[in-house]
C-alpha cells in the first residue's frame, strides 16, 4: 500500500510538472504574438498607387498578421517635404526619381540641393514602371486621338487641358511633354487653357467630371477610374515614368519595412500591378 501511495504522489507531481510547463510554453508564445501585434509600418506612397497598394497591402497583412500597415497617399512632392519636415515614415515610394534623389545623400548634389541623407543604403530599388497618357471621360465626344493632334489645338483652339502642378510628378512629365512640342505652358495658363491639380488623383476627377477637355494622366489611374485611354507618351517626350522605392534612416521599424518592400516586387505583387497597368522594370 505504501509503495502504491508513493507511486499515486509521485504520478501526480509528474503531471502538475508538465502541466505547469505547459501552461508557460503558452504563455512565452502568447506573450511572443502580442509583441509582433505591436508593429506598425507607415508607408508614404505616390497617390497613383493607392488602390492596388491597398490590396496587396491587405494581402500582406493576412500573411502577416504581426505588421499593421499604414497608408498615406498624395503627391510625391508632397510626402518628400512631409518626410523632410519629420513626419514618421518608414517606406517611401515616388512617382518620379526626382523627389527620391531629394532625400538621398547618395544622389546628385545638383537634385539633392539641401544634403538631406534620409534614405537608408542599398534599401532603394526601382519596383515598377508606369506609362503617361493623354485621356478623356468614356463620354466625350472629342476628336482629338493623338498627342500630336492635342498639340495643334493648344496652338489655335480654345480648349482646357488637366495636367499636374510642377512640384508632381505627373504635372513634371506634361511639362516634358509641352516643351517637346515648344508649346509655351505659361502662355497657355495666362490663356485659360491649362487646369492644374495638386495630385494625380486631382488631375483625374477633373477629367471623370467633364470639368476639362482632356487630361494627361497615368495609365494606372486611367484604368481605375474608367477613362479612356487616347495616346501614349513616348520616352522621347518625358523619359520613363519609374518609381522608386525606399527604407528611410529614420525608421524604428526598419526590418519590417524592408519585408513589405521585398514583398512588392514577388510575383503575387508584381501580377497585381500590371492588372491595373504598371510594368515590371527592364
């Protein structure tokens, strides 16, 4: 009997044991998750990104339900003085090389006019490739097709062209665009034919709106928005329209960012870009 007693206490004691350790096991990886929940990644992107960062955003973060992700979208001018003025951002991606180079000390002293050295090294990359276009709303009655016919009528009709301010990327490509035809812009604005935007998106609702007779946007917005598409610039006109992204120096969160950042350019990223319109580098 006595021999039974000690084996019964001895069981017991084996099982409390376990169970104790258990419960702590759990406790270190509950502890574990509620530490990764803590992690917010704020990413600064061009606003002619907004819809498929969105989604892929989404996805991220149902793959990865520790990193809370944060959106702001405008111009890329924009976000680069918000940047430089101490918002928190951790990624920043452009719409144009300019706005990036401005906060790069690696860039071209003659961009990066004030030193600023934001941008962390080997993080920037090139991630897409975007097309300018010249379009109207699905209703318009135009007869314009072309950026060359768009040309002739600025010099003789009198029509109202959207396009963005200089300090946006996409208003920094139509300028390209003006100066490769020698169409004067300043002439054509004091002549009433020019409505400016602050943004891509602002540009955009002019044309959805009928507010304007044509606008020159991205092709990606065109595409969300449901306008019709009527020329391509050509690299001639304006170059490459590609966007760059980046880790910045000053985020706490610097190995989460550069995670999304590598999660932009996988295939399941890459797919969802180019079904809205955006091309992968070459």
């Amino acid at each position: 009997m006595k021999k039974r007693a000690v084996s019964m206490v001895l069981a017991i004691g084996m099982l409390l044991g376990l169970t104790a350790c258990a419960g702590r096991e759990k406790e270190v990886e509950t502890s574990g998750e509620a530490d990764q929940a803590e992690v917010e990644v704020s990413v600064f992107a061009a606003a002619s990104m907004t819809e498929t960062l969105m989604e892929i955003g989404n996805l991220y973060m149902k793959e990865n339900p520790h990193v809370k992700l944060s959106f702001n979208f405008d111009s890329s001018g924009t976000l680069k003085t918000q940047i430089q003025e101490g918002a928190v951002c951790d990624l920043f991606i452009s719409a144009g090389q300019k706005q990036m180079d401005q906060l790069d000390g690696e860039a071209d002293p003659a961009v990066n006019t004030e030193g600023l050295d934001l941008v962390k090294e080997e993080s920037r990359t090139d991630i897409l490739e975007n097309k300018v276009t010249l379009c109207v709303s699905e209703e318009s009655k135009t007869g314009i097709h072309t950026f060359d016919d768009l040309a002739e009528e600025l010099k003789t009709d009198e029509i109202l062209l959207a396009m963005g301010n200089a300090d946006v990327p996409v208003g920094q490509y139509t300028q390209k665009i003006l100066a490769y035809y020698d169409l004067d812009e300043e002439a054509l604005a004091e002549e009433g034919k020019i409505s400016y935007g602050s943004n891509v998106k602002e540009v955009t609702t002019q044309i959805s709106e009928g507010s304007v007779d044509w606008g020159v946007i991205y092709c990606t917005d065109a595409y969300s928005a449901g306008l019709k598409v009527l020329d391509y610039a050509t690299p001639e006109m304006c170059g490459q329209v590609i966007y760059p992204a980046a880790v910045l120096k000053t985020s706490e969160h610097g190995e989460e960012a550069q995670e999304f950042l590598d999660f932009l350019t996988t295939e399941a990223s890459l797919v969802i870009f180019e079904n809205v319109g955006f091309s992968r580098v070459k």
